[in-house]
C-alpha cells in the first residue's frame, strides 16, 4: 500500500474526495481527518490533519481519541472506509439523538454480494422497540442477531460528545474496553461499553446508499461499483 486507505481511488475518485463532496453538501465544517500511515499525503486543501503516531499497534478508538479536542458541538464520526450518499448524511443529520448509529437495514443483500456467508463478516445488531441500540459488534451465530449492520457513521450532539469522553476515560483508567487493551478496541466496542453503562445509543436506520472498501476485492466488486455509481448521481464527482 503506498497511501491512507483514505486515498485509494475507486473509477479514478479516492474515497476520501467522495466524502469530501458529500460533507460539503451538508455545509459540514470544520473537516478533520486522523492520519497514521502515510499521514503526510493527507495535508490537503479542506482539511485538518490530527495524527496518531502510534497507528501501527492501535485501533479505531484510539485512533478516534487522537481529535478528542475536536469535540465541539455536534460531531459526525465517518470512517475513512466508506462512501455514502446525501440522503444517508442528511438522515444523520436529522436525527436529534445524543449518540446516533447509521445502521443499513439492507445490510444482508449487501454483505451477500461480498461474501460467500454473509456472518464470515457480519456483526451482531439488535434493537430495542423504541429504536435503541442494545447489542452491537458481537460475532453473531445465526441472521436473527442482525437488525441492521453497523456502517462506521455515526452523529455525536455535545451531550454525546460528554458522555463517550467519560466512558472512555473510566476505561481508560481502568485499562480495558470489555475486556481488550484500550489501544486494541474497536469504536463497536465502546459503542456497547457506553450501552452497558446505562446510556442511550440511537439507531439511525437507512436502506443502502453507502460502500465499503475494505478489501482489494472490494474494489473490483461489480455490486459495489454500482451501488457506488447510484450514490455518485447524488454528487458533484462522476
């Protein structure tokens, strides 16, 4: 790999100017990118760079804590992954929830298109009747555990901000994230430990509209290619 995932190019686009041009038309700013490997290619025009110096032996969370004094006001949360389009952020963007989960409730169709079996890959979801959030990121045994696949987007109000800076500094201290070394856990993981600490986490459920690149295959996939080509009608990039 020579560049941030970020950076790779899908029909001649990197994933990161694909989400450049979604944010900006949702008048999203500041626009703050955490870098690690190859972080100085992300010096661009439109964004603030944060670095994790120690990308090579953390994960999301640490990686997420690296902007922790970004956390002003309302914060959307996007993995550098993924691409999706305007209705999916201004779905986002509409809900009025402390901490709000972008969840693809059409994930199966998707994840089957990527996988032989859509649980090699697929995490558990499962929801309250009122829409909460109540498991998320475990491994699942069978379809029945998944209401929705997590999508690596998710809105923060200020409120929400306070709420995943004390879990994560309670965890922190105590040294773990249900059980994994801080540096090692996923944003699923402490999604589920501020759950299991009593607080409110929202689904924000969507049909589609989004990719992910993940792998080399994923770059080729004829079914993420089109889905990609639908959200770009939404864009300003072709």
């Amino acid at each position: 790999m020579d560049r941030p995932k970020c950076l790779v190019e899908v029909d001649g686009v990197s994933l990161l100017d694909r989400q450049l041009d979604i944010l900006a038309s949702g008048n999203i700013s500041p626009v703050i990118v955490i870098g690690g490997y190859c972080a100085e290619m992300l010096n661009l025009e439109g964004v603030e760079l944060r670095i994790n110096s120690l990308y090579a032996e953390t994960n999301m969370v640490w990686t997420l804590f690296c902007a922790e004094e970004d956390f002003v006001g309302d914060v959307i949360v996007s993995y550098g992954d993924i691409v999706y389009s305007r209705d999916v952020l201004r779905t986002l963007l509409n809900s009025e929830a402390d901490i709000a989960v972008a969840i693809d409730l059409d994930w199966e169709t998707y994840w089957r298109a990527r996988n032989e079996n859509p649980l090699d890959d697929a995490e558990t979801l499962k929801l309250s009747s009122e829409g909460r959030i109540i498991e998320i990121g475990q491994k699942p045994k069978s379809l029945e555990e998944i209401e929705g696949q997590y999508m690596g987007l998710m809105k923060f109000s200020a409120k929400g901000a306070v709420t995943i800076n004390k879990v994560y500094h309670d965890a922190k201290k105590k040294g773990n994230i249900r059980g994994k070394l801080v540096e090692q856990a996923y944003m699923t993981d402490l999604l589920q430990l501020i759950i299991d600490s009593g607080y409110r986490v929202d689904a924000v459920p969507v049909r589609g509209g989004w990719i992910e690149v993940d792998t080399v295959e994923d770059l080729v996939n004829e079914y993420n290619i089109l889905r990609l080509k639908l959200i770009s009608k939404t864009s300003n990039l072709k």
